[in-house]
C-alpha cells in the first residue's frame, strides 16, 4: 500500500505544534504571564529567540502556549462532537424515515443556521467569554457534523447482506449499529474528525480574535492576533508568527485528513489504481 504524500507532511507539521503544545505544560523558555515593559518590541536573540511583544513577552513562549489552548479546545470541541453526533447519527439511520429520524435530522439543520461564531455570541451573553465557552459553542456546532457523517456511512451499510444477516441472528438495532455498523465506518469519522480539528482551530482564534475565546493572560494565537493588529507596521512579527502558526497548523491537519482519506477508503484507493 503506497503511504500518501500528504499524509507525511501533513502528520509532520501537525506533529511540529503537538509538540510544542506538549512541550509548553513542563517547560517554556520565559513566563507568559510575566511583563517587563524594559524588554518590550525586541528583536530575535539568544535570550528571546523570536524576540518580544509590546509587553515583553517572549513570543517563542506564547506560541507554545497559545498552541496548547488551540489544540485543547479544538480537541475537546471535537470529543463532543463525535460523542454526542455518531449516537445521534447511528440512532437515526437504523430508524431510517421514521419520525425519530425526522426530528434528528431536523434538529441539526437547526444547529447548522447557528454558525458557532452566533452560538458563541449567545453564550456569552449569558455566561461570560471563556475557553470553556468556546469549547462548548465549537462542540455544538461540530454534532450536526458527525452525525451527518454517521448517518450518512450507516445508511450505506443497512441493505448489505452481512447486516441483513446479523438482523435474522436476532441482533437488535443497537448491537448491530455497535458491532457492524461503528467499526465499518470509522474510517470516515476519522478523517472528518482531523477536518473538524482543524476548523476548530481556526474557530478558537477566531473567537480569541474577536474576545470571546481564552482570556488574558492566557495565551491565544487568536488574541495574539488581535493584540497585534495596532502594530501592524512597526511590528509586522506580531502578527505574521502567530498567523503563520494558525495557517500551517491548519493545513497541516488538512493534508492529514486528505492523506487519510487516500489511505483508509478502498473507493478512492481503487480510482489511483
């Protein structure tokens, strides 16, 4: 089986920020939380590798942290989509136009008018901007996601043989949705699950961006950004790093998804010859 290109390189930049987010929980060059207004805007040196911020920060420092509070809040949302989506999705194909189907579908297209960016802005409104906040908005907005996915994979799988045998075995609809139907379409949630990953990373900076994500002092590439756009000019490393970071995380993830989807679906395998 021929290996993808881009599953390489897109699992070799996604490795690069995973682990410096890995890094940054037991070791930092300097304290991100810590401003020295004597060491404000200065340029790259053995001391401040990617030199510092308007505060004194060590850019190095928050990138490395700010790529922890990316990736854990892209993760978690994640969790909470495929948690919650696949049952749902599961639950709606083995009940294939009956109501319960209906009003699952339904109900994601109610969450799909909502962008999460909207639903972030709602909960907000009520409970304050935080990561936990951003975690939860993102992860609504990814259950609709996966449980079209879900669905859609068991709907593909329901009228083959094997299922139809499993169902004169006596297997319920749950058991065989757990023992046939999940591992068959795993493949699929896999590769949407790096896609989302990588949405959500850019969702997180986003919402940093525009303040409803991780607040200070906690370091966001989001907020970052935004910290930086008033010094556009005098500073363009301020925002071009934590940009370059939020890119190359994203299209790193991206590739990965691309390659997996090569690797893991015998469809697209069988078409490349």
């Amino acid at each position: 089986m021929r290996w993808p290109v881009q599953l390489t390189l897109g699992a070799t930049l996604s490795a690069v920020f995973l682990l410096a987010a890995g890094l940054s929980f037991v070791w930092v060059p300097h304290d991100v939380t810590a401003i020295s207004i004597a060491d404000k805007l200065k340029p790259s040196s053995a001391t401040f590798f990617l030199g510092t911020d308007h505060f004194g920060r060590d850019i190095l420092s928050m990138l490395m942290v700010g790529a922890r509070t990316s990736i854990a809040v892209a993760l978690i949302a994640v969790g909470i989509g495929i948690a919650i989506g696949v049952p749902l999705g599961l639950t709606a194909a083995a009940r294939k136009d009956s109501l319960l189907d209906e009003v699952i579908m339904r109900g994601n297209d109610l969450i799909f008018a909502f962008p999460s960016l909207v639903i972030a802005i709602l909960i907000t409104a009520v409970f304050g901007p935080s990561a936990v906040n951003a975690i939860i908005a993102i992860g609504i907005f990814n259950i609709p996601v996966f449980a079209r996915v879900a669905r859609g994979g068991a709907l593909s799988l329901w009228t083959l043989d094997y299922i139809l045998a499993a169902r004169v075995a006596g297997k319920n609809a749950l058991r065989i949705s757990v023992e046939h139907i999940l591992p068959n379409i795993l493949n699929l949630l896999i590769v949407q699950g790096t896609i989302q990953f990588s949405l959500g990373i850019l969702a997180e900076a986003g919402l940093s961006y525009v303040g409803l994500g991780a607040q200070p002092p906690t370091p966001s590439w989001g907020r970052m950004l935004a910290d930086a756009q008033t010094m556009i000019y005098t500073a363009p490393r301020l925002a071009i790093l934590p940009g370059l970071a939020i890119v190359f995380t994203v299209l790193g993830l991206n590739l990965m998804g691309d390659g997996l989807r090569d690797l893991l679906d015998p469809r697209v395998r069988r078409a490349r010859g």
